[in-house]
C-alpha cells in the first residue's frame, strides 16, 4: 500500500508557484520545496513524477495569471493599449514570472520526443513533431510569439476588429507593437529604465498611431537612410 501523501498537490504545486514568482523557476527544487513546506523533500514524490512535472505546472500557473492580466487590458476603451499595458503591469509585478514566459528560450532542445508527447498529454494537448521542428528551428517573431503566447488570438482581435483591418495588417501592427513593448519591459526588469503609467501609455499609442499610418498608406514609406 503506498504511502499516505502529507501534503496534495495542489499544496505543493501553490508552494512551489510561490517560490517561482520570488526567486524564479531555478528556485523550485525538491529540497527548496520541502524547506517551505517544513518537510523533507520525500512528501514531493508521493503526489509527482518528477520535479520536471512541479515545473511544468508552474509555467502553467504562470500563464494562466498572465493571461488574467491580458483579460483585464482587453477591458480597456483602447484595447491595443491595454494589452500593452497590461503586459508591462506583468512585467513590473510579477518580474521572475515575466522571465520565465517571455526572456527564456524554448527549453524543448535537448528532451526526447517521449518527453515532449509525454508532457502535451499532461497538458492535454495533441503532440506535433511539426510544432516542435518549428520552435527548435525559427527565430522569427511571427513565428515564435504565437508559440509563448497563448492569448495571440485574442490580442490580434483586439487590433484587427475595431480598425476593420485584414489579418497580415493586424498581424504587423501586432508584432511590431510587441517587439517595441517587449523591449521596454525588459528594461524595466532589468533594471535598466523605469517610466510613469502615462508616459507608457503616450508611447505606446503613439506607436500604434505610426503603425497604423504605414499600414493605411500601403506600406509605403520614404527610404530616409
């Protein structure tokens, strides 16, 4: 008969979910984990594989409160802008998640592919080799952000309907906007550079009011360099 689990997971998991948002997703380990909870790190392996499993359900977690905040910018009158904002509020409050997501490469390198088909199913997802190839392989924003981000669609929809703009428009103004807003959140969590709520906001509409004159002109523009 197997042990009696001292703790659930869904202890754990809070636990572990706690360290990552103070110390990052390399602080989540076994030992770390048993500090917390004032154990030793056995009670862990009663209800998990694997310390691999804790972090997966980890970075689920921690899409799943990103993804709060994207719901709250898609509030905002000017959506575009409060998904953008939303996206530095992420950054700003919640910096070692924000790494984990967005300053990471795709850690699916090195793993064999029962590994990969093993952890879609925990997900409940369908495995694609194709899928996979595509993130071991391109580099391309286009690519990519659709990949690390799960609310793409919806945030594309927040460009493209109220603007009455095709797709590959929306597509361009969206990442474009991501890449300016993604470096400033960067900064910001690095320590680099730090602004006001409404100097962020002017920035990032003023962005977008570029973007889409170029997107509304052709995409023509006049070579200046």
């Amino acid at each position: 008969m197997p042990p009696k689990a001292k703790f659930t997971r869904d202890e754990i998991l809070e636990m572990a979910f706690q360290i990552a948002k103070e110390e990052g997703i390399d602080a989540v380990t076994a030992r770390e984990l048993g500090s917390r909870l004032g154990s030793s790190a056995r009670p862990i392996f009663t209800v998990f594989e694997n310390m691999d499993e804790v972090k997966e359900l980890v970075i689920l977690k921690s899409k799943e409160l990103y993804g709060q905040y994207v719901e709250e910018g898609l509030k905002n009158q000017l959506a575009f802008r409060g998904v953008g904002m939303a996206y530095l509020r992420f950054a700003m409050e919640q910096p070692k998640l924000f790494w984990l997501l967005f300053m990471r490469r795709p850690a699916c390198g090195n793993l064999p592919l029962t590994q990969h088909a093993d952890r879609a199913a925990s997900r409940g997802e369908e495995f694609s080799l194709t899928r996979l190839k595509t993130i071991q392989e391109h580099k391309n924003v286009s690519v990519i952000l659709p990949m690390i981000d799960d609310n793409y669609d919806k945030i594309l929809q927040s460009v493209q309907e109220p603007y009455g703009l095709k797709r590959e428009e929306a597509e361009k103004i969206y990442q474009h906007l991501w890449i300016y807003t993604h470096g400033i959140a960067a900064m910001m969590v690095t320590g680099l550079c730090s602004y006001s709520t409404e100097q962020l906001e002017e920035r990032l509409t003023e962005v977008f009011q570029g973007l889409m004159m170029f997107v509304k002109s052709g995409n023509k523009s006049e070579r200046i360099c």
